[in-house]
C-alpha cells in the first residue's frame, strides 16, 4: 500500500471513531517488516511499549504483525513506525463499534435443551450444555470434573466414551486456555455436539467416535473467560485472574513445567505472557496436567486457540525439531488438507517454533515431552485478522464443520500410526 494511501487510510479511521463505550477509538493496525532488521527494529519497539497489546507478534520477516491501539497510543505508535519505514494498514478501525455489532441477548439457560451452536456462550450456558449432553446421552457420556479454579469456579468437561470389547486410545481436546479467544470453546463445543448428535446418524461420525475415548475441557480458563463476560473493557483479556503484586493473572499456556521461561515468555507480572512466578503455579494448569497423567491410553492432544489458522506441534520453546516431527506433521497436513476441502479455508502446518514463534511453558510441549503424546497440536483457529479475537458470530458454525472434517482427518492418521 502506498504511504499516500495509507495515510487516506488512517485519516479516515479517526473520523470514524465510535464516541461511546470503554473501547471506543481503539483500533487493530497491521504491519509488515520486510527485512531483519525491520523485524529486530520492530521487536525492540514493542519491547520499549510494554503496555501495547498485540494481537500477533514479530515472528519473522514478511511475517504479518497485529497491534491493539488505544487512543493514546495511537499516533505516538503510528509516527514511530513510519520513522522505520513501515506503511501501518488499519484492520479494525474502531474496536467499540465491532463489539456493538455483535451484541446479543443471552437466550440458553442451563438444563434447556435448546442449545445455539451460532452464538458464543456464558461459562454458565457452556457448563450447562455439558450438563445437558450428560443427561441426554447417558449410555456414552460422563461428566468429569478437573478442579476449582483459583476463583472457585469448577472446571467441568464432557467425556465420550462408546461400548467396546478392548480399552480404546484416548484424545483430549482443550479450548478456552485463553481467555480472550471465544471461537475455540465455540469450535470445540459444536464438534462434539456434531459427534454425539450425529452418532450412529452419520458413519465418518460413527467412526470417528469409536475410535477413541474423546475429552472435552471447553473452558479450561474459566475465570478469564468469565471475566471477558464482565464488560466490553474486559473482553480481550487473556489470562487467568491471580493477582500477583499490582497486576492480575498469568497466560497459562506459559505456566507448563516444560522448558518454562525459557523464550517467547515474560517474567513482568503485567504482561500479556507472564509465564507465573514458577511452572504450574496456576491451579487449572496444574489441574489439567494432573487429569491428563491420569488418562490411560493417552494418543492425542489438541489445545484450540485463535487467531492465524495455523496447525501446529511441538517445539515451542525451540525451533529443533522433535524426532517424531515428520509422522507430527504428517498429521497436521492431513488434518489441514481435509478441512480445506469444505470451504476453502487455508491452514499452514508446522512446529509451533517455526511457524509462529518461540513460545516456552506450553501445553502441546508439555504433553508431548513430558507424558509422551506423540500427536500433539496447537491450533490456531480462524481468521487471519480481519477481525482477530473479535470473530463475528455467523463465522462459528463454519468453523466448526470445516474443523471437524480435520479432526476426523486426524484422528484416522493418529489410530493408524
């Protein structure tokens, strides 16, 4: 884009601007660094910002990075970035505005059995729709408990489990790590809605959930997904709600006892990424952790998360690769390459290090190098930044059929090798 473009661009953001609600004027800027030392320039600028929330980080060069603007910050950010050459394109010109749009009335109580898998839902309507699935498919479902959280609020998911003459693999699945990024419960749920609704309807279904013992933790960070609930000034918080000195919470998909705070994590308590004063400080990290060594049979891993459209597995702390990576991978293509068949959606698949950034203390590494579950993953769910964390409701339903059709992809690759 030509800078006289660009600045056409930003001029007309800020006559835009919504002038009501907490996030009113904030805007999403994207920025491309074109050479290393752009991307070094770039790193060291939002290192001198430490307050700036960015959406996704300088990884690499020609690497596309997202940057969460407040009024403020905004042309002090913008100047600096021109200074060192970087045309900033708008993707999000007022983040209020957005919010607006997509406001809705809360409908689904929990015990109804009327459930809409196109809407985003409360962590009490989410722990409601496990409750209900519970009840209805009683044969093959169960109900588990991981812990309270630091909160007190309990961390519930759904188990699936068909008849079988022989003690069948498992695979876990967790989403809502972050709390920020409300198409991964969403995702996740309508899946699993799909495999018990569909089962015995529809024979890849059938299949599907026969092959494992399936694991469901929609919410596995439920006060900072509950907090997002609290207001639009909390709705793109990302971590979990401990109070550690003068700042709140800790990403806990930096808190693993897996290379922690060893790169791509921060020891400033009020970073986005404070990996927690020691590993497993956080007690729905070390919840879920304990839950999984208790799994027998323990072959899949998958912890959904947006935005970016990436599928990936370990390393994250490093960018060597582990020796199972080619069968890794492997998985991660079949996976993706089924789900692009339904709408056309373009996943990328790679080591979590080398396809989006250092990132120590995470669950996929944590599973795979610790407890030995060869397959995996972290995925990124859509977009690709158009609207980031704020994907609109009319977006869920698709991501959970064409992310379906990979999980069944996958899980057949992972039950035959």
């Amino acid at each position: 884009m030509r800078r006289a473009v660009a600045c056409f661009a930003l001029l007309g953001f800020l006559a835009s601007v919504s002038t009501h609600g907490p996030l009113a004027g904030h805007s999403v800027v994207r920025v491309v660094p074109e050479t290393e030392l752009m991307l070094t320039i770039l790193q060291s600028l939002l290192a001198q910002r430490q307050s700036i929330d960015v959406w996704k980080e300088p990884a690499c060069v020609y690497c596309a990075v997202d940057i969460h603007l407040t009024p403020l910050e905004f042309d002090d950010v913008i100047s600096a970035l021109r200074e060192h050459g970087f045309e900033p394109k708008i993707l999000i010109d007022d983040v209020q505005s957005l919010l607006d749009s997509q406001r809705r009335p809360l409908k689904f109580k929990p015990g109804s059995a009327v459930f809409d898998y196109g809407k985003y839902h409360t962590l009490d309507e989410i722990n409601g729709w496990v409750l209900n699935k519970t009840n209805v498919y009683k044969e093959i479902t169960s109900l588990f408990n991981i812990t309270k959280s630091y909160e007190g609020r309990m961390m519930t998911g759904l188990k699936i489990s068909t008849p079988s003459p022989f003690t069948k693999p498992a695979f876990f699945i967790e989403s809502g790590i972050h709390a920020r990024e409300w198409i991964s419960p969403a995702t996740a749920i309508y899946m699993f809605g799909q495999m018990l609704d569909r089962y015995k309807i529809d024979s890849d279904i059938t299949k599907m959930v026969d092959m494992f013992d399936w694991y469901l933790l929609p919410v596995t960070n439920p006060d900072g997904y509950a907090f997002t609930w609290t207001g639009d000034k909390n709705r793109l918080w990302r971590k979990t709600r401990s109070k550690h000195g003068l700042c709140y919470g800790v990403d806990p998909n930096r808190n693993w006892d897996m290379h922690w705070s060893s790169g791509g994590a921060s020891k400033d308590p009020c970073s986005d990424e404070f990996c927690g004063p020691s590993a497993f400080s956080e007690v729905e990290v070390k919840g879920v952790a304990n839950f999984l060594q208790g799994i027998k049979g323990l072959k899949g891993f998958i912890d959904f998360h947006s935005y970016s459209q990436l599928w990936m597995s370990p390393w994250g702390y490093t960018k060597k690769l582990p020796t199972d990576f080619k069968q890794q991978d492997a998985a991660s293509a079949a996976a993706t390459d089924a789900l692009e068949k339904v709408y056309g959606t373009k996943y990328e698949h790679g080591s979590i290090a080398n396809t989006i950034y250092i990132a120590s203390g995470s669950s996929a590494d944590w599973t795979y190098g610790k407890i030995n579950v060869k397959y995996s993953f972290g995925v990124e769910l859509r977009d690709t930044g158009k609207y980031g964390f704020l994907l609109p409701e009319d977006q869920i339903i698709t991501s959970g059929i064409e992310t379906l059709q990979g999980l069944m992809a996958l899980a057949s690759y992972v039950k035959d090798n």
